[in-house]
C-alpha cells in the first residue's frame, strides 16, 4: 500500500470532483452538476487515486461504488464541504443587513419578547430576526450575535448595555379559580416547578403560603408550567415576565393576597458604535422602547 503524504494535499478542484462523484455514483451526473465535461471527472478521479496512492472507485453498472478508502475519504470530504458550507452561511447572515440576532432567556423570549415580534416587523417590514434561546452567549461578537439579554451586564468592552427589564414571581390564575380562591374555597391544587421547591428564594415562598394545598403538578420547565396555569389546572407560582402576555389578555390573573417576589434584573446588550447594520441599532432602540410596556 502507498503511503500518502500529510505535507501537501490536493487540490480542491479534485475534491469537489470526488464528492459529486461519490455522492451521485456516476460520472456522468457528477459532470452535469459540476457543468465540466466527463472526461473531466474521469481526469480528476485519476488524479486524485495518483495522489492519494489507493483506487477510491470501481465500476458498477452503468455508474461507479466507493471503495473502502473512498468511502473512508468521502466521509472526511462530505463533513469538510459541509463545514465550509456553513461557514458561508454565516458569512451570508452578516451581510444580510436585514437579520438580527436575539438571545436572550427563555422566560423573556416566550413571553415578553415574542408577543412583541409583531410590532417589531411592523414597525422594520425588512426585519427578519432570530430569536435563540442559547443561555451559553456571553459575548457579543457582530457575527452571531447581534443583541444579548442576559439577568447581568456583560461589561464587555464597546458595548451599549440598559436594564431592560425586572422580573418578579407572582401567584397566578385563571380568572375563574381566582374567584374560587377568593371566596374562600380551596379546592384546587398547586402547580410548581420542581426547583422552585428547593429554592432560597422560593421555596421558604411555597412552605409558608401554600404547605397544606396538594400539589396538582410539578414541572421541569417554567413554560410548561404557565401552559398548566392557563388550562386551570391549579394555582402557580411563575415568572411575571413569562406570564405576560397571558396576564395582559386576561387569560391569567394574579392572587391579589400574595406579595410577588423580585427576581433580579433582564439587562440587554449591543454594539455601542456602528453595530452590523442600522437596522440593528433600531430593534435595540425599539426594544427599549417596547420595555415601558411592562406590568406594574
């Protein structure tokens, strides 16, 4: 077996070749796709055996089969053409002035941000946003992130930062159970997240208002909680950013009788000085805007 060398590869003419080739099994389509003639594949294919020292095709037919070091080097092709496929893709997304990236928490996201959505295209009819809910960002970088909500200040260098947001639990209900609750009757359950029942903050919280009211479920997502809330399921202790939408329609009240509990800030980041596009500057503008909206 020739041993191939690692000091000089081959070209990348040979290669997207080779990929058509094996992709399409036949010469002959990887020709018409690559618009050469298949004497040209034919030509590059040689090549490419030369180099690499190993027969990588065989005849099969009408078309051709991967050997097994073709197969072993179509496999490392493919996952590298596609590597490079995204990278243009992103490429793509940073000269598209009409794309802006938000991340922010999914409590904001779900109830905050998305009800608002609306307005914002209205408002920008070219905006194409992406919302992600990728708690992992702790940067802005003008590449895949564009504006970053985060429960603290980055305090990253050329960045224009505001506390957007503040954010409370509050005990909620549908209107009907509320009616219930205030009249005295108990005859429903509780609905909790299962951190919330280990939480400082809380669970002391739950203990005191809620210790003799059977538990109707408990959750691993604040979302699927707010989901049981609307469909009155029981009482639930959740997020007022989150509730929202769902308190601003009425689909959800708040038991008067509990006090709500702070739970910190939502602070929204961006490029200070000249950001990726205009259309950027304008959304954080807007959303600052939008955040004079939120429930007292």
């Amino acid at each position: 077996m020739a041993h191939v060398s690692n000091a000089r590869l081959p070209s990348l003419k040979l290669l997207i070749g080779f990929e058509a080739a094996a992709r399409l099994g036949n010469y002959s389509r990887a020709a018409d796709e690559l618009c050469v003639s298949q004497s040209a594949i034919s030509h590059q294919i040689a090549q490419l055996e030369r180099h690499v020292g190993q027969a990588l095709f065989r005849r099969k037919g009408r078309g051709v089969e991967l050997t097994i070091p073709g197969r072993l080097l179509f496999e490392s092709v493919a996952q590298s053409f596609e590597v490079i496929r995204g990278g243009l893709d992103r490429i793509a997304t940073y000269l598209d002035p009409d794309l802006v990236t938000i991340v922010c928490p999914a409590t904001v996201a779900h109830g905050w941000l998305q009800p608002r959505l609306d307005a914002l295209t209205t408002q920008f009819p070219s905006l194409k946003p992406i919302v992600s809910i990728d708690e992992s960002y702790r940067y802005v970088d003008e590449m895949d992130l564009d504006i970053l909500l985060t429960p603290t200040p980055l305090r990253q260098p050329n960045l224009r930062e505001v506390e957007l947001l503040r954010d409370r639990l509050c005990v909620v209900a549908t209107p009907g159970m509320a009616h219930v609750w205030a009249a005295g009757q108990t005859a429903t359950g509780l609905l909790c997240l299962e951190s919330d029942l280990t939480s400082p903050l809380a669970g002391p919280y739950l203990r005191q208002h809620f210790g003799d009211l059977p538990k109707a479920a408990i959750y691993d997502d604040a979302r699927l909680l707010l989901d049981a809330a609307r469909r009155g399921r029981g009482i639930a202790l959740v997020s007022e950013l989150l509730a929202h939408e769902a308190l601003a329609s009425g689909a959800l009240v708040r038991l008067g009788a509990f006090a709500s509990l702070p739970l910190g800030s939502v602070w929204m980041s961006g490029i200070a000085v000249e950001p990726r596009s205009a259309l950027v500057a304008e959304v954080f503008d807007a959303l600052v805007g939008m955040a004079g909206c939120q429930i007292d």
